[in-house]
C-alpha cells in the first residue's frame, strides 16, 4: 500500500508541478502573440502612413511646379478675379475726368511745388573717425599721414529690361571728406568732425519704378597701408618687393595707396528704411589688386582664446565710424527717418488708413452663414479691416476617413501650396478649391478659427484641358514664348449671366449625403489636337478655318518639290525652271485626268507666261508641250494656242523695253 500512497502522492506532486508548468506557458505564449500583434500592428500603421504621404506628396509636388512656373510666366493675375477683389487697390473712379493733357500738369507741378521737397529728408553724415589697429604705431607726425581720404557713392540698382541680363547699377557720387585715422575717444562736438549731406531728390525715381534699391558705398583710401600693414621698419626690402609686385599688377591706382570698401543699403528692394538715426561703425574690406586666380600665402594669428571673426573684425579694424541723421532742408533737426521717399510718397492715404485699423476691434467668431461681402461699396469698405484680422486656420489631412496629421495654427491666411497671399478666408477657400482641385477642401467653424480637412479628390480624372497645341510642343515652351499666340476657341456664345451670390462660408462646408457636387469640366471647346490628313502634321490653331482636304500645295511641299528637282543633273537648267512652274501648277489645281491637260497648258502660260519670257523658257516650254504632245496628252491646237500667248508676250516685253 506505501508504494501506491507513494505512488498516488507522487503523482499528485508531479500533476502539480505539470499544471504550474503549463500555466507558465500559456503565460509566455500569450506574451509572444501579444508582441507579434503589436507589431503587426505598429507595421501596418507605418505601412498606411507611408501610403498616406505618397498620397498626398504627388499632388503637391505638382502645384509647387505650378507655382514657379506661374510665376515666371502668369496665365492670369489674381487681382481680376471676382473673389479676389480686394487684391486690387486701384480704382476706375478717376477714367471719367481722365485727360491726357493733365499728365504734363501734373508732373510740371511735381517739379515747381516745394512741398514736394519736403517729404522726404536729407541724409546727413557725419564722420567720427576711421580706425586700423596696425596702424597706431606707424603714424607720423604729418597732418596728411594722420587722416584717410573717404569717399561715398550712392548706388542705385535699377530694374532689368531683359532676363539675360544683370540688373544695372548706377553709381553718383555724393562727396569725399578727409577723415581723421585713429583719433582719441573724447567727447567732442560733431560739427568739428567732416559732414556730408546727400539731399533728398537722389533719392527720387527719375521713371515711375526704374529703381529697386538704394545703398552707400564708402570707398576710403590710405597712402602707404598696405606696405605698412603688419610689418615693421626692418622690412624695406619686403616693402620694395611688393612696391614693384603692384606697379606690375595694379596701374590704375596710385603707387602706396590702399583701398577698403563697405556698403550698406538705404533702402531695399521692398521700399523699406534700412538706416535709422544713431550711430554707426561698419567694416571695411580691402580690396586686392592681385591679378584674379594667383593664390598667395598668407600668415595667420593663433589667439589663445576662441577666436571669434565678428568681434576679432571690429577690434582689430579696419572700421569707419560715422552718425547718421535725417534731417530737413530749413531746420537742423533730426527727424524721424521715413519710407517716403520711395514707399508712401504717392499715396496719400496711408495716414487714413493707419486712424481706420487703429480704431478696429479684436476679431470675434465667424458665423457660417454671415456673408463677407455684400455690394460694392461695403466690400471696399472692408479692405482695410480685413488684413488686420488674425484668424487661425488650422489644416486637417484626412487618409481612409481617418485624421492622420493637423498642422499648427497659422496667422496668416497664405496658401499652403503656391503661398499666396488670399487676405480673406472666403478668398483663401475659394482659391483652394478652384486652384488645387486635385484635393478636396471642407471648412469647419472653429472656437478658435478655422478647420479646412483636406483629403485626396478620387474623382479627379486629370484629364488635360488646356492648349492642345502644347501638347506636342518641347517642354521649355512656356518659358521661351516671345509674344502671344493665338489660342483656340473656348466658346463663342454666352448663353446668360446669372445673379451672383453673395459670398458666403457655407459653401465650403461638408456636403450631406446625397449633396454630392457633380464633377464636371469648366470648360466647354476645342480641347482635342487634329491633324492634316495629307501630312500628319498637327494643325494649328491659325488653320481651322481652312479645310485641311483642299490643302494640295503647302508651302513645306513647294519647297520640298523644287529642291528634288534641283538635284538633277540629266537636264540643263531650263528644263528645271520648266519642270518647276510644272510641277506646282498642276499640285496646285490638282489636275490628274487626260481630259485636263488642254487646260493644264492653257493655265500654264497664262500664269507663268511672263517669267518664261522674261527667263527665256520660250524654247523649252515649247520642247515641253511637243513632248506632251508626242504622249498624246494634248493636240496641236493647244501648242498653236499656247506658243501665240508666249509671241504676244514677248513683242510686249520688247515694246515695253
């Protein structure tokens, strides 16, 4: 009984342990098909946001394409459309009392009126001194070795004419000053140092808009510097040395002298004041005159500390310091520096404007069926509210009906894609969905804004629905275009011009089931390419008119059939001139039948008969027609009949003669 108690106990203990066993592994294969499902998972979320941003990285990949290209060449300007209205600034009020005779008054008055002189300031400097570490312990005790001579040119960069071309630049100088090298900091009065004033009318366009931008050059000039510069009085035959190196390579510049350059810019290419009142120091560079491509060793100073270039420049020099300050012709006082001069000297409503958007409240919620613009009127009222506005728009991507990615806020109401800048939500939404149809854009009110869910467009067909004639044309077409082309027919017949609506935000909101807006195409026309049906070519848009079927002598195939005949060489070169005024008759009126041909002869010396004459072809024409003749083409009447035209022609010639 003991081996089966022992047994029995045996059994139980081992069952026990079996069961632990088996419960530890069910536990660790659950863990494995816990992790296997996790990362079945975690590969298709990756797998499905890659194919979320194939989606979505085509289509936009094309508008950015679009984007450069439309803006080298423009189809159309933003400001004439009808949602883009308030692009436009000018208006058609002043076309009734326009007159030609009041554009001389005008710029006549321009020029007599002293207010205009005073709306802009003279730009006074004055120089502080011109600093070069090196050359503290080089100075002598001449008045002329302790000062450089300083020159300031005022640059204007001028619009290009042409795109293979430079932008050009003109140069006026404005002054030269001697200002002092390396003086004592002591507080002493301005009027002692150099002043040099560049009057307000240089900075006014001669041409409406020929200039991009203004800036200063200063151009300061220091007798024996270079040969002194971070050398002492031992070296003399080094001095010579490079004394003589520069009379070989440099003479247009005085034998010593050394030059350093530095510019800064008044105003920039978007009319803005770069230069305030206050005080300046600026860089200098110097300019080398080794020839260009011969490479020179050069020493270099190892600090102990870190170097720094910005902070080792101005402690090391050369530096120009100098104040400038905006003053007016009749008072010497500095004045506020302004952008008139090129930004607000024609439009003199910018101080309304400023009072008008000073006095606007914050922006509130915008309700979706409130209209944005209603009549005319209201809408130019509307224009200089509107850009004060920071509304926060917000870009949901939807993937599978799924949110995969929400960009931040953004203040601004630019498009994404060809950042234009649409000012109003109705216009950015509108531009959206006409411009970039390959997406489909729906607009949700926001607590804080605006929504726009973008998500692909599945029903966008691609198909092409511009110029067929750009079709077949090389790729760089729409950039070489010298002038317009004539384009085919869109439509021809406006059937009605319905009342528009008044703009509204409800029309971008997410349609309900069975609202689904019908796709259809824009444009109704010619939008296939056809083509000749004697030679395959593509017709142009300049040839619809003509039937292609009665196009029997091109002017390719006149061409073509005189150089063929050229290339004989059995016959003389009256045979050609004959063969040729042949041929393109009868290519011409296309006769083909025997029964013809008296009156393919006929038309010949009709038509041609002068030149035959005046070529005297008389004889081969007439060797021509016996050969016909000899074919039984024609009969002897017809020689008897053509010959006598030719005889009359000729006794004409010869009275006329």
């Amino acid at each position: 009984m003991a081996p089966q108690k022992h047994g029995s106990g045996g059994n139980g203990f081992y069952g026990n342990s079996a069961s632990k066993a088996a419960n530890g592994g069910a536990h660790a294969s659950s863990g494995v098909v816990m992790t296997s499902v996790k990362r079945l998972k975690m590969e298709q979320i990756q797998a499905d946001h890659q194919l979320f941003l194939e989606a979505f990285e085509k289509p936009t990949q094309i508008y950015r394409f679009l984007r450069t290209r439309n803006l080298i060449t423009p189809i159309f300007l933003h400001r004439s459309l009808t949602y883009m209205s308030h692009r436009n600034s000018r208006t058609n009020s002043k076309r009734k009392s326009f007159s030609l005779n009041d554009l001389l008054f005008k710029v006549e008055k321009s020029k007599v009126d002293p207010e205009s002189h005073n709306l802009a300031s003279n730009l006074q400097l004055t120089f502080t001194g011109f600093f070069h570490k090196t050359e503290k312990q080089l100075q002598n005790s001449e008045n002329e070795e302790n000062s450089v001579s300083v020159e300031v040119l005022l640059v204007k960069l001028c619009h290009k004419k042409r795109k293979d071309v430079t932008c050009p630049v003109k140069q006026v100088p404005t002054g030269k000053k001697q200002v002092p090298l390396n003086p004592d900091i002591s507080p002493t009065k301005l009027g002692a140092f150099p002043t040099l004033v560049v009057p307000s009318h240089e900075f006014e366009p001669v041409n409406s808009n020929t200039v991009k931008s203004y800036s200063l050059l200063f151009r300061a000039s220091r007798p024996w510097g270079r040969e002194h510069n971070g050398m002492t009085t031992r070296d003399t035959n080094v001095i010579e040395e490079l004394s003589n190196r520069k009379k070989r390579y440099c003479s247009h510049q005085d034998d010593g002298e050394t030059t350093f350059v530095a510019q800064m810019t008044v105003f920039d290419k978007n009319r803005r004041l770069q230069l305030l009142d206050g005080e300046y120091e600026v860089s200098m560079q110097e300019i080398e005159e080794s020839p260009v491509g011969k490479k020179r060793a050069t020493w270099e100073t190892i600090l102990d500390e870190k170097w720094v270039p910005p902070f080792e420049t101005f402690s090391q020099g050369p530096t120009l310091q100098f104040t400038l300050r905006w003053t007016n012709d009749t008072a010497d006082k500095a004045t506020a520096p302004v952008a008139k001069p090129l930004a607000t000297r024609n439009s003199e409503s910018s101080t309304v404007d400023s009072s008008k958007t000073s006095n606007i409240k914050p922006p509130q919620a915008v309700a979706v069926n409130d209209s944005l613009g209603t009549d005319l009127p209201v809408r130019r009222e509307q224009t200089h509210i509107e850009p004060c506005q920071k509304l926060h728009v917000y870009y949901q991507f939807l993937y599978n009906n799924n949110t995969r990615q929400q960009t931040e806020a953004r203040d601004d109401l630019h498009c994404p894609w060809c950042t234009l800048n649409c000012r109003k939500l109705y216009s950015l939404l509108k531009h959206l969905k006409l411009s970039h149809s390959r997406f489909i854009f729906n607009y949700v009110p926001h607590p804080k804004g605006a929504r726009i869910d973008v998500s692909i467009n599945e029903c966008y067909d691609g198909s092409y629905v511009g110029n067929p004639q750009d079709i077949l044309c090389q790729p760089g077409f729409a950039f070489s275009r010298n002038g317009p082309v004539k384009r085919t027919p869109v439509t021809q017949i406006l059937v009605c011009r319905p009342k528009r609506s008044k703009p509204s935000l409800s029309e971008f909101l997410e349609p309900e089931d069975g609202e689904q807006e019908q796709q259809r195409t824009y444009i109704s026309g010619h939008n296939r390419l056809y083509f000749h049906s004697d030679s395959c070519t593509p017709l142009r848009p300049q040839e619809m008119e003509v039937d292609s079927e009665d196009e029997r002598d091109p002017d390719w195939l006149r061409e073509k059939t005189a150089m063929q005949i050229e290339e004989f060489t059995d016959v003389n070169e009256g045979e050609k001139e004959i063969m040729k005024l042949w041929n393109l008759l009868v290519m011409k009126h296309g006769f083909i039948a025997d029964n013809q041909m008296n009156q393919a002869c006929m038309s010949f010396v009709e038509q041609h008969g002068t030149i035959m004459v005046e070529k005297n072809l008389c004889r081969n024409a007439l060797l021509h027609l016996i050969n016909m003749h000899d074919f039984g083409l024609i009969t002897t009447a017809t020689i008897d009949k053509a010959m006598t035209h030719l005889r009359d022609l000729t006794q004409q010639s010869i009275a006329q003669h």
